[in-house]
C-alpha cells in the first residue's frame, strides 16, 4: 500500500518538482526494490511513471542520480528493459554521460548496461544515441586514476560496453573502430590489481578477439605481455581459465603467437602441464587440456614454431617429445601434433627422423593398435606424414619400417585415420620404387584402397585412395602391381579419377594409366572398355576448359590404348581426328607436338 502511495504521490511531485518530497518518495522506491525486486517493478510500470522519469533525468534536476540508480534496478529485469526504451529514458541518460559528477556517471552507466544487457532494442537505442562512444572517452581519460572511486566507474563503463555489444559483430565492430581495445589494454596493466576491473577487461578482450578485425588491433598493443603478466599471478583454476579463453582466439593471429612466445607464456604452459600431469580432479585434467593444446596452437605459426625448435636443440621442443612416450593420452596427443607442427620445413624434419622421432612416434602407435585413441593415432599418423615429406627422409622411414606400422590401421573404421594413413603412404612411396612395388603387390591394402575409393560420405578418403592406388602404379612401374590392382577392381577408379575437378588428379590418373596401357594393357582391356575410358579422353580431348598437360596426357594415352583391338576401333568410332587436329594450333607447344603426333599414329592405324 505505502508503495502504491509513493506512486501516486511521485507522480504529482514529478509535476510540481517539489524537491523535498520527491527525494522521499524516491528513497521510498530504492528501498522496495531492494526488499523485492522483480514485484516493485512490476508496479512501477503499471503505474505510468516511467514516462516521467525522461524528466527527471534532466541536468538541472537534482535527484538524477537517485533517478538513474532506480532505472538501473529495475532494468535487472528482462521485462521492465524494453518499456525503459519506449519511455525515451535512452537518450537523456545518454545525455547524463557528459556530467562531471562521479556518482551520476556510476549511475547512469549502470543504468544503461543494465538495459543494453541481452534486449537488442536497448542496443538499438544506445547506438542511436551514441552512448558508446561518450564512454570509450571517459575511460581514455580516467584510465591512469586508480582511487577506489574510479576504478568502480571503470569496472560499471566496461560492463555496459560489454552488455552493449556482446554477441553483436556490428556494434563489436563498431567499439573497435572507435579504438576500444588499446584503451582496454591499458585499463589492464594499469589497474591489473584490482579483481573485477581485470575480470571486466578479460571478458571484454574475449568477446572482442572472436572478431577478425580485431586481432591487428590487439597486435599493435602490449596484450599478450600484459596477459602472461596476469597469467602467471593467477593460483585460482577460474581466473586462469578466463585468460585462457582469451589467449586461444587471439593465438589465433601469427604476429601474436610470437608475441606470446616472447612474452614467456609457453613457459608458463609447460609449468602447467607439469604441475596437472599426473592429477585426477577434473579441474587440473581441463587445465592440462587447455594448456597443451595451447601450447601446439602457438607452434602453427611459422615464426614462433622455428623459435621455439632452436635447431632441434630448445629446450621447449625437448620437453614436448617427452610427453609422446607419456602416459597421459592427451600428453601423447599434444606432443604428436607438436611434432607435426614442427614438421613444417625440410630442415626441422631431417633433423628430427635424424634424432630418433621416427621410433618414437612408432611405439605410440604401437600402443593404440587395439582400440586405441582415435585422436593420437590420427595425430601421429599426421607427424609422420609430415616427416616423410624431404625425400632424404623416406628410405630412412621406410627401412625404419614405418610402413609395417602404419598398415597395422588399415582395419580403422575411422575416415580421420584412413585419411592420415593414405597419406602417409603416398608421401612414403613417393619415387621409392622398391616400397611402391612391395606395397602395390599388397593384395589386402589395395583391396582396402578399392574399397574406400568408394567411400563418397568422406571425400578426403576417396581422393587419398585414389591418388595412392595412382602412385603405386607411377612409382613402381610394376607389371605385378598393375595386375594386383586389375584383380582387384581399381582400374574403374583410376578411370573416374581421370574426371576430377583437381588437375593434379587429373594428371595422375592419366601417367598411371598410361603406364597400365604401355605394360599391361591385356590384362586390363576389359575394364577399361567398361570404365568407358576411350569416350572419357574425348570429351577431355574437346574441352577448352582442360589444362594444357590434361590434353598431352590424354594424347599420349590414345596412342597407349591402340595395341589393343577393341580399344582401337572405339577411338576410331570417335572421330577423335577432328578432335586432334585442331590442337596442333594450340598455343603450348608440348600439347601442339603431341597433337601431330597423334594425328600421324591415327592416320597410320586407320
């Protein structure tokens, strides 16, 4: 009842602005709504007197900061934020931000974060009124105090930008035209000791660093000196986890993974994964998680990676390859992905299968055979295929016996394992004659081979499958090999392959076939005659769009098929001198060549 009267009794003071009262009757509200919250309100808006309070925001008038502390209680309900906007409270609170008076601007700042907070209306309306950057101002210009009173004001104007802008790319991007994330970066190491100010500052960066155009403007500051700064004060798992909900997307960036390597944060991290190794709470195994997988973040950048080998000989790199033999399995997946990043350059790579990784990375294998983890057999398959890229590398790797070890997965149902595997043996073979035989004379991989090249839900698979069945036949030049992959059913593939939409593909299908054509083409007649090859090479023949080594292949390959009679009458049936002729103009002079070549073969065996 006494609220009902304050009401009342409030909308005739608004009028006649009777100071006295209208202090009372305001006090009267305050304390309501701390008793009760949610039904004040409520009462507040069935009253009408919102409307008023547009007028009582005023500069002149005396109770605006009583005013704006009731609106930023009673916008703590999700209800009472839109009537706020359409009581017009938006833009003279916007208009409170240019006071000189401390408790007005804590006040109305609470006020406005309170109802930009989750109502896209509330937003709306700020953007209007241009409140944002009447705030990014102050915050410029109070930065450096660090009194108890300011730093409160700091911590209510970074909650209302962030309230104003969370979730929200256009106004995000907005504040960070306006040039909020140097301004944020400075309130941080200034004011790093006081905790919710921090704790603003770092869900601020987080929401922020998701942005794209933000990682320059967090590059050209000192954010990630200031952060391992925090960093390594924090002892509390919830703190540490909040800054490492910033590092992750800004580690995103190249120029700032080095800064944070300069910084000392992999340090840090390694401390880190050193202290949680062996513990089994659930916040510490997050931790470790977080902070390993940090850690291979970091070494994707190509400058920070190279830092951090130092020749093989740094100390972080040596650390890392002792938590491949580890027991822990997010240890040993971290660390095969670490080598798989620092596999990025011939150089690293040498000096690695040099010192012994290969071996390592074997025996982790070794432990994951039988139902074992998906993620560290996919992780270090990817190290070894990174390995065996420098041609120096692959007969080390091969008389290590890597390929005995990495067919022991071809049973994996799992297309992220069958991908790495595939490639590791096509980067294994690649120019290894003696391995593509052995392997190409394999009848259970290249069954296996034929099998996923029909695996059209994982494209990945099928493309790998592909192009090894292809290499095996390019390296090895092997008439056992063509004739394995012949009883096995993979001529239609390499045919199918001939069609991809990557030239490369293209290309490969092409040489290999060529060869089967050139060594075994009695064997394989009859599947090529079903995989339609010879209308194929028409129409790639025809096609303006083919690349310029498509059409030279594709030539070499008519002349190939020719020894074969039934082969030959369908080239006839085609017409492909039409085709052929016209390409002795083309403006490549290999394919122009070829083209006369061909056209002498066909008038020949016409």
């Amino acid at each position: 009842d006494s609220l009902s009267d304050t009401l009342k009794k409030l909308k005739i003071t608004a009028v006649d602005r009777t100071e006295d009262s209208l202090e009372g009757c305001l006090d009267c509200l305050l304390q309501a709504l701390a008793q009760n919250n949610t039904e004040t309100s409520e009462k507040i808006q069935a009253s009408g007197i919102l409307q008023l309070f547009a007028s009582l925001l005023t500069p002149q008038s005396s109770c605006k900061a009583k005013v704006a502390n009731i609106v930023a209680e009673v916008a703590k309900n999700e209800f009472m934020r839109i009537p706020c906007v359409d009581a017009g409270l938006i833009s003279p609170l916007v208009q409170l931000l240019n006071s000189k008076d401390q408790e007005v601007l804590l006040q109305t700042g609470r006020a406005l974060g309170n109802i930009c907070y989750d109502s896209h209306e509330g937003r709306s309306a700020v953007d209007q009124a241009g409140g944002a950057q009447i705030v990014i101002d102050h915050l410029r210009s109070l930065c450096s105090l660090t009194d108890p009173a300011n730093e409160k004001l700091l911590t209510v104007f970074c909650g209302m930008l962030m309230n104003y802008s969370n979730e929200n790319d256009s106004l995000q991007a907005q504040l960070i035209n306006m040039g909020v994330i140097p301004t944020l970066v400075k309130l941080l190491g200034i004011h790093c000791q006081n905790a919710a100010l921090t704790e603003m500052c770092l869900v601020a960066f987080g929401n922020l660093a998701e942005l794209e155009s933000s990682k320059e403007q967090f590059a050209s500051t000192n954010i990630a000196e200031e952060l391992v700064k925090l960093f390594k004060k924090q002892i509390e798992h919830d703190k540490r986890e909040m800054i490492f909900e910033v590092l992750a997307p800004l580690a995103e960036n190249d120029a700032i993974k080095l800064q944070l390597v300069e910084a000392g944060l992999v340090e840090c991290l390694l401390e880190i994964v050193q202290q949680k190794v062996d513990s089994d709470k659930e916040d510490d195994i997050t931790e470790l998680k977080t902070g390993s997988d940090l850690m291979v973040l970091l070494l994707l950048g190509d400058e920070s990676m190279q830092k951090l080998f130092e020749g093989g000989k740094g100390s972080v790199f040596q650390r890392v390859l002792s938590w491949i033999p580890s027991n822990n399995h997010q240890l040993q997946l971290a660390g095969a992905l670490a080598i798989a990043n620092f596999a990025r350059n011939d150089g690293n790579c040498i000096h690695m299968v040099d010192n012994g990784i290969v071996e390592k990375l074997m025996d982790l294998l070794d432990r994951h055979v039988e139902d074992g983890n998906v993620t560290v057999q996919h992780a270090a398959l990817s190290a070894l295929r990174n390995l065996a890229i420098p041609v120096i590398n692959k007969a080390k790797m091969l008389s290590a016996g890597v390929t005995e070890a990495v067919l022991k997965f071809l049973k994996s149902e799992m297309p992220p394992v069958q991908f790495k595997l595939l490639g590791t043996l096509r980067m294994l073979i690649d120019a290894q004659a003696e391995a593509a035989e052995q392997l190409g004379k394999n009848v259970k991989l290249v069954e296996r081979l034929v099998e996923w090249c029909e695996a059209k839900d994982h494209a990945g698979v099928m493309g790998e499958s592909n192009r090894l069945l292809s290499a095996l036949i390019r390296h090895s030049k092997s008439k056992d090999v063509i004739k394995t992959i012949v009883q096995s059913g993979g001529i239609k593939h390499l045919v199918t392959m001939a069609t991809s939409e990557h030239v490369i593909m293209q290309n490969e299908a092409l040489v290999a076939l060529a060869l089967i054509a050139a060594l075994e083409l009695g064997t394989a007649e009859k599947d090529l005659e079903s995989a339609k090859l010879v209308q194929i090479l028409h129409r790639l023949l025809a096609d303006e769009r083919s690349a310029p080594e498509i059409k030279y292949n594709s030539m070499v390959l008519i002349c190939a098929l020719m020894g074969s009679e039934s082969l030959h009458k369908e080239v006839q049936d085609l017409a492909f001198l039409d085709v052929v002729s016209k390409l002795r103009s083309h403006e490549n002079k290999s394919v122009a060549q070829q083209a006369s070549l061909t056209e002498q073969r066909l008038t020949v065996e016409s």
